[in-house]
C-alpha cells in the first residue's frame, strides 16, 4: 500500500474553490446570458483537460503544434487541473494497477473515496514513472512543462484571467464563468473514477471493472466510455461502437484538419491487442434500455387494453 495521507494543500484548494462556488451563487446577479456562456466555458475546460493532460500528455494519441500546447496548457491551468507530470504519472499507474490495492484512484473503494478522497491524498502511487517521465521525450520535446511544477506558476493564468473577468464584468462573471464550469469540470473528472469502475456496461473483457457510461460521455466530452478506453488506451477514438458520442474524439478531427495536430492514432493500436481477452456486449446501453421501455410499455398497454375489452365484452354478454 503506497502512502495515501490527505494533503492539507490539496483539501484547502478544493475546499475553497467549492465555497467559493457555493456562497458565490447564493450571493451574485444572475444574467441570462450566464445559460449561454456557462455550459460554453465548461466544455472549453474540459476538452482542454481531455486533449491535453488525458490522452496527449498521458497517452501520446497524437502530436500537437508547440504553441498550441501553450494554449491547452493555458487553459488547463486555468481549469486548476494541477501539476501536469503529476497528473500523469499517476493516471499511467493507474492504468497499471487499476482495480487493484495500490491504484491511486482508489476504484476499489467506496463513492467518497473514489470520487473525492483521492484527489486529496498526498499519494506516492507513479513516483518510479513520474522519474521516467521527466526524462522522457515529451520533456525534451515540452520542457515548459517542468516549470509548471511550481504550483505559482500555475495559479498565474487562473489569477490573471479572474482580474481580466473582475475588471471588465465584475463578481457575479467570476462565480459563473470561471469557478462553476470549474467546478463541474473537476466533477465530470471524478465521475468517472468513481462511477465508471461499478456502473456501466462492458464491451471489452480485460483484466479490470471499467465499463462504458454513456449518461457520463455525454455530460463529460466522451470521456465515460472508460472501457473501450482501457482496453486500447493509446487510441485517440474512445467512444468506438455505434451511437457512442465522444466530443473530444470530434474535436480532434476539427484540430486534425487544420493541422494544429498530428499523426492521430484513430484505430486499434498494438496494445489492444494484448490486453483485450474477449468481446462483451457491443452496443450503447441506453439504445438497449429505451428498446426495452418501449416494448414493456406497448406490452403493458396492450395486456390493460384487452382486459378492458375482456371486461365490456362480459358485461354485453
């Protein structure tokens, strides 16, 4: 079991953000423009962290243009995403270890844990890969990135663009724009460790629990297809059966045809095919679920229609 105690700074970070949130919604104007711009600087968030910190820094699922790194590095500091080798370093552990004693996520524990505790912990889970990664050849390639390691250097676009916001739309923009699609970003994060490991159905059957949730993918830019993801994770196309939405994989298309990317790994890549042991159940859930409503639905109309009939046709007779 690796180190796993609460990290007051990690606590005190999250804590504040969420009250911040909280008491910043009972207290500010609200604008209906705030329906618009709200949902639009969340999703902005989280494909940053879905593009840059998930499967371009940890999994290398294509290149990226230098100076549009800057911009996703930009953003995802802005979203508080944290340090980025960090990050890394524990999420290919994860994959490492997943659904096992020693997994940073904690997939094996309960909701609270999984959701929220680990985020908190102030863990040593991926320190043996944080070492390879900082020698590896995404840091000579991006050597910005040790910088950002400081974590003032990493606050710094998040301050910058809370006075930008204050000086020109004042208090009530900062808690709608910035802090509340933060906020729901670190949620459709945690989501899926805490949920996509108990919830969900299976289309590839490998070593671990992760399951595919589509309710997740749709809310959080595809990224709750966790199974499909896990059984093939180099591979930038995680929603890959049909009726699997995965807005991160559209926007890759978009950022490949104007050449901000590269050599995008769209098929099954060599690893897949060590890791995947078997098919499962191929198809999206909810298609699966909505069939069944509708032919239980017509089955039960039709049984209350013919014992109505049943009923006058006795009572005629």
């Amino acid at each position: 079991m690796t180190n796993r105690s609460l990290d007051p700074k990690k606590i005190f970070l999250i804590s504040f953000v969420h009250i911040i949130t909280i008491v910043g919604l009972l207290i500010s104007d609200f604008s209906i423009w705030y329906l618009l711009t709200t949902p639009i600087v969340y999703l902005v968030l989280s494909l940053s962290f879905s593009l840059y910190f998930h499967r371009f820094l940890s999994h290398r699922s294509f290149e990226m243009n230098k100076v549009f790194s800057y911009v996703l590095l930009f953003l995802t500091s802005i979203r508080l995403s944290g340090n980025p080798i960090d990050w890394v370093s524990k999420h290919r552990f994860h994959h490492a270890s997943s659904d096992k004693n020693e997994d940073p996520y904690e997939t094996k524990e309960g909701f609270i844990e999984s959701h929220l505790y680990w985020h908190m912990r102030n863990s040593t889970a991926g320190d043996d890969l944080r070492k390879k990664l900082l020698s590896s050849d995404i840091l000579l390639k991006y050597p910005h990135l040790v910088f950002f390691e400081n974590p003032l250097v990493r606050c710094m676009p998040h301050i910058f663009l809370l006075a930008i916001v204050f000086f020109f739309s004042g208090f009530s923009s900062i808690i709608w724009n910035i802090y509340l699609p933060i906020v729901l970003s670190w949620h459709g994060e945690w989501f899926v460790n805490s949920l996509c490991h108990k919830f969900g159905y299976v289309t590839n059957k490998i070593k671990d629990n992760s399951k595919n949730l589509w309710i997740l993918s749709v809310l959080f830019v595809g990224e709750g297809w966790h199974n499909n993801h896990h059984a093939d994770p180099r591979r930038a196309l995680h929603g890959t059966g049909f009726g699997e939405f995965d807005l991160t994989a559209y926007t890759l298309k978009g950022l490949e045809g104007a050449k901000l990317i590269s050599k995008v790994k769209w098929n099954m890549t060599e690893e897949s095919v060590v890791k995947i042991t078997a098919s499962g159940e191929d198809r999206p859930v909810f298609l699966q679920t909505f069939c069944e409503f509708v032919t239980e639905l017509y089955e039960n109309t039709k049984r209350i229609f013919e014992t109505v009939a049943s009923k006058i046709k006795s009572l005629c007779s």
